[in-house]
C-alpha cells in the first residue's frame, strides 16, 4: 500500500515527473493526484483529486449511456480559497476568454480570475438510469456542467455507448449539447488501461473474501490481457496494446439478465436491493449441487465437490411449488450465481483461445459485490487448475465513460514531434491513495469487504452495539489496549466482534490504531459519550 490512512494530506508523486506547462491545454496532470474511496451513494466509484490540474483546461465533461445505466465523469474545480493560485504563462488569452464567459453568465467557479490560474480539483464519476435520462439532463443543467466551455454555440460532449446514439436529440433539445459519438469498445480499452496504468491499487483479486491488490502499472507486464465488460450485456475484449484490441466474444447473458430475472421472479427493481438480498439467500434451496445428485458424494474424479452447483435452478422442478412458496434470497443468490459462473467460464474459454494469461472484470454489473466476485473467481480458479485469476477494477463502471473523457485530453503530457503529432502515450504520474474509511490492510494486503460510505460506517457502529457492545477487551488483536479509554476498548472489542480479519493488524499500528480511534470518535460520539459500562455490558 502506497499510503497509510494517517498519511492524508501528504500526497506523493510515485512518477516522480514534474508538472508539464502545456499551453495547449490538452493535458491531464496527475502530478500529485489520489483518489478517495467512496463518500457518496450517487458516485459509485471513487473519486479523483487533481491538485495540480489547471481547471481551464479540464472543464469538460464526458458520457458513456449504455443499455441500463448513463454513466458521466466531470470535473469540479476547487473553490480558489483551497488552492494557491499560480501565474499563468498564457494568462492574457486567459483572461479574455473569462471575460467572455462571464458574459455569458458561465459560473464563476470555472473561472480563471485575474491573471491568475485556478488549480486543482476533482474528477467525479456519477451514474443514472439510461431509462431517466432526463435525471442525467438535470443534473449536467443544475451543476452547469454543459457550459463550462462557454462557447457560444453547441457545446460538444464526447459520448459513447449506445444513448450516445439514441439519446443525441435530447440531448441537443434540452441543453444544447451535441453529442460526438465516439466507438463503445475503444473507450472501454482506453479507459481500462488509463486506470490499470495511473491508479497503483486500481486492480484487484477478491477470493475467500480477501482483497490483493494487484500492480499493473508497470507497462512491460500489463499486455496482452482479456477485458470482460459485464454491462447489459457482456462484450470480451483482447487489448494487445495501448490502442490495440479486438472483440474477440460476447454473450446476452450479462448485467440486464440478472435483474430482469430477478425483478420477474422477486418483485424487486432496485439492483442494490437485489443484491443485499442475495447476501442473506442460500441458493442450494433452488440450485441442484452435486451431492444432490451424487448422495451427498464428492464427485471426485472430474474434480467436483458436493457443493459445487451441477444445475442452476435445477431443483426447482422436482418441487413442484409455486413461486411464493420460494425465498426471494435464495433466488436472488442462485440468479447471481448462475450468471457470474456463466461468464467466468465463457471468459477463461476465451483466455485460453486467445492465449491470454490476465482477465479484468468490469461493468456495473459487478457492483464490488463479494458473491459476485467470488463466483467469478471460483469459475477462473476452477476452470485453469489454478493458474489464473480473476482481477477486479476500482472504477469498473466508468471505463467506458473515463475513456470517453480521456478523447479530450489523453493521459500523457502531450509533447508533440516537431510535425505536430502527438507523441505515444504513457502515463506520467500515478495516483496515491487516501484511504479514510474501509480497505483495512494488513502486510500489503486489503482484507474484508472495503466499508465505503457513512451508512456502511454507521451500521458498522449498530452491529457492534447489537451484538452486546463492550464485553471485556481482554482478549483479540486489540487485547494490549484494554487498559485505554471506553471508546480504546470499544475499537478493540470492535476489531474482534467484527471479521476480524477486515481489520488485520490495526493493533500493532500505532497510526492505524489512532486512524480508527478517530473514525469511532467522529461516528459515535453520541455512543462514545453516553455509553455507561452498565448500558454496554461490562
Ligand atoms: N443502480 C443500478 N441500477 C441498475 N442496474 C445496475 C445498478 N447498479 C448495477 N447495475 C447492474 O449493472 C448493469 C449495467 O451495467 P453497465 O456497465 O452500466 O452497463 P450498460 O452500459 O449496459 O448500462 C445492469 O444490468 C445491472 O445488472
Ligand atoms: C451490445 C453491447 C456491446 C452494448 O453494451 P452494454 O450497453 O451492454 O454495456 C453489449 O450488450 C454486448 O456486447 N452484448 C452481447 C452481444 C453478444 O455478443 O452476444
């Protein structure tokens, strides 16, 4: 791990590679960049903090508007006050170009000021229905976003996906933005290799409900690698290089089949609601396994354990019971089951057709949801005797759509040939990460589910006071602190109550352990403060 949580605020630059003036404007500087996990519900993916980042040059915005889901990157510049200003070496041209603006009512935010340049700032990734496009509309009104150009005709949006299509009237009714399509596949690619290379934990493995990290930044180990976008649908890619890539496979049986299958059979429409409820389901109810068939038996010669599933729902046939009779849970968990394992296996086919050792995993559908990702794995695990892996992605939602952006401004300090072409590009600084809440880590490993927004956190409170709240610290990871304060022994009693192994090694870190100390404060100081040893059962 590249930063400990007590580390916030001091950000490093692992490239090492100084800020490029660019006055063309088409650079994305990382230069001392990190991203945040998630804090908010409506952005799904963490994210990214460009302190150094003229916001003049970034003030774009760009849309990936698939089958079931329109996902949008933008950028906020810092309010001015949190950034020193720089001179700018082109800050007259500048300077005529916000008074222009201004006199179109362009907010003042995305500004310049003066002579002066506003730096730093964040990228956001947010998501909408595709079915509400009109929600989309509304926010890219309300925020302003479709003007932060401030030209006085259409503002042009890079987008892709197929609304980048069907959707482009509206889009130039209702804001007056033309829409420049640009191909699904290449987008997915080149965002995809935008994260893997910039972002140091971008990638990462989820099996037996351990998170490892996986580097792919170093150029030389990343290609070729198999891109398994489950969206809607699920396209497979081969990405030989930096724009090189093929769609080598598909399948309908993707995102849009698990929960149109699971909306009919549990009633449900919310695709969070769905999966929360296949957390509690047990899918041997519906599923036929193995020692179902074999007597409770290993079918050991082709390496199948009872549990495994030898027939997606296939039990429900000999149980002639009508739908109520059914637990939506199980039904949920067998629906998940049946369509990652389905795509797990289609995707190692796939690898081994192609020769490719490395399979990446994005798409909402994944969600970060462990079921999901473990299925995927077991499928990759299984099917290659072990000698692959399934890697997950932090942004998996948004290649599409950061690829998109990435069409205004690559990734590279531009550097252009004495022809004026653009050099190859490569990434030149990488972000840190901030971690403030979830990923625990223990010996360069993320263990546990990461804990991602503040009603996560708050549960994480109830479900230690749920399950008696203090006891007595004596014993767990946190045992050497009993003798510390009541919110001390609560973090303590809380390491052991809670997976414990989501919390690794938090006692033997001193700034971990005030890191956490810290977030239970900040959570619970109503607990904290009026938490009597009687009332939390000491
Ligand atoms: N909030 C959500 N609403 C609907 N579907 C979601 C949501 N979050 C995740 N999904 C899942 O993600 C899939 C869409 O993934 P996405 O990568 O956005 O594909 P598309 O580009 O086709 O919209 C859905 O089919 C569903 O399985
Ligand atoms: C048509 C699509 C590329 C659209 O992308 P999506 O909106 O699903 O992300 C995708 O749904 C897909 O690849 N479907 C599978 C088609 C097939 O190969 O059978």
């Amino acid at each position: 791990m590249s930063s400990l949580p007590g580390e916030q605020g001091s950000p490093v630059d692992p490239g090492g590679s100084p800020p490029v003036s660019d006055p063309s404007g088409s650079t994305l500087d990382l230069t001392g960049a990190s991203i945040r996990e998630v804090v908010d519900r409506q952005e799904p993916a963490p994210s990214i903090e460009l302190p150094n980042q003229d916001a003049d040059y970034i003030s774009h915005i760009a849309l990936d508007i698939g089958g079931t889901l329109i996902k949008l990157v933008y950028f906020s510049p810092d309010p001015p006050s949190d950034h020193p200003t720089r001179e700018s070496p082109t800050a007259n041209i500048r300077a005529a170009a916000v008074a222009s603006r201004i006199a179109e009512g362009i907010p003042a935010t995305h500004q310049t000021v003066g002579s002066t340049i506003s730096r730093g700032g964040r990228l956001h990734f947010v998501k909408f229905e595709s079915s509400r496009v009109e929600d989309a509309i509304q926010f890219i009104e309300a925020k302003g976003l479709h003007r932060c150009k401030g030209s006085s005709g259409h503002m042009r949006v890079k987008a892709t996906g197929g609304g980048a299509h069907k959707y482009s009237e509206i889009f130039k009714e209702k804001l007056g933005v033309l829409l420049e399509k640009e191909d699904e596949m290449m987008c997915l690619v080149r965002g995809c290799n935008f994260f893997l290379k910039a972002i140091t934990h971008e990638a990462f493995t989820f099996e037996n409900g351990t998170t490892s990290f996986v580097p792919t930044n170093e150029e030389g180990d990343l290609y070729p690698y198999l891109l398994v976008n489950i969206g809607s649908g699920v396209s497979m890619v081969k990405v030989t290089g930096e724009n090189q890539f093929e769609r080598v496979s598909g399948s309908s049986l993707g995102g849009g089949t698990f929960s149109g299958l699971c909306h009919l059979l549990t009633q449900r429409k919310d695709f969070d609601e769905m999966l929360e409820l296949s957390m509690q389901g047990d899918n041997s109810k519906v599923d036929m396994l193995v020692g179902d068939i074999y007597g409770g038996r290993d079918y050991s010669n082709i390496g199948l354990s009872a549990n495994t599933i030898a027939s997606s729902f296939g039990k429900v046939i000999s149980q002639d019971a009508p739908l109520s009779d059914y637990d939506p849970a199980d039904i949920s968990m067998a629906l998940c089951r049946m369509v990652s394992y389905n795509i797990g296996q289609l995707a190692y086919l796939n690898a081994i057709r192609y020769n490719i050792k490395r399979i990446f995993f994005g798409g909402f559908f994944i969600r970060g949801h462990p079921y999901t990702m473990e299925t995927i794995s077991y499928a990759i695990r299984f099917w290659s005797k072990g000698e692959m892996a399934a890697m997950f992605l932090r942004h998996e939602g948004f290649l599409g759509a950061m690829g998109a952006f990435l069409k205004v401004h690559p990734m590279t300090p531009p550097g252009r040939t004495s022809a004026g072409a653009q050099q190859p590009q490569k990434v030149r600084a990488r972000f840190v990460e901030r971690f403030s809440m979830g990923a625990p880590f223990a010996g360069g490993e993320v263990v546990g589910p990461a804990i991602s927004d503040l009603q996560e956190k708050v549960s994480w409170v109830e479900k230690f006071v749920a399950q008696g709240g203090l006891r007595s610290a004596s014993h767990g990871p946190g045992a050497s602190r009993a003798a510390g304060t009541l919110l001390e022994r609560a973090l303590a009693e809380l390491i052991f109550l809670y997976e414990p192994n989501t919390f690794g090694d938090v006692s033997r870190n001193e700034d971990e352990w005030a890191y956490w100390l810290k977030i239970l404060e900040d959570q619970i100081p109503t607990i904290g403060e009026t938490s009597s040893p009687r009332q939390v059962g000491l």
